[in-house]
C-alpha cells in the first residue's frame, strides 16, 4: 500500500491475488482503519475496483483482513489476520 493509492486499488490487488489461487473472496469481512478505535474507518473490503474508495494519505494505520471461501469446495473459510500496513510519509 501507498500513499495517493485509493482504498479500491488494494481491494482490487486482494480479490485479484485470491481469485488467481482459485479461491473466493468473502464480501461479509473487511480489512479497516485503526486509530484511537480498533475498527475505525475506512473500510478496506477483499474486493474492489481499482481508483475508487478513500484516498489513502501518510499516517494511516490500516489493518487487512483476508478471509477467502475454497471455492471447490463451497464452504470454509480462512483468515489471514494481523498484517498491519503504516503508510509512511517519505
């Protein structure tokens, strides 16, 4: 994640890298900001279009939550949690 990118263009890079493996993003999770809260906006969901969404600027802390489906399966899911991403202003 960069500043100046948009919240869509790491949505879009997730469901693209997940979709590859042959799995399913989940659209009921999302990844999100982290301030003073825990879950504080904005919303960085696991799909998305690239150039849309909050413009992310330096400072920002935001948490990306991966949950995808098995998608030859249909059910189960698994989550890839704790990766927290500090846009830095350099």
């Amino acid at each position: 994640m960069r500043a100046g990118n948009k919240t869509g263009d790491v949505s879009a890079a997730i469901q693209q890298f997940v979709e590859a493996q042959g799995y399913q993003v989940t659209r009921e999770y999302t990844g999100h900001g982290v301030g003073r809260k825990m879950h504080e906006g904005p919303q960085v969901p696991n799909y998305g279009t690239p150039g849309t969404g909050v413009l992310l600027q330096p400072g920002m802390t935001i948490a990306l939550n991966r949950w995808f489906w098995w998608a030859h399966t249909g059910h189960g899911s698994c989550q890839t949690s704790g990766l927290l991403s500090l846009l830095m202003d350099h």
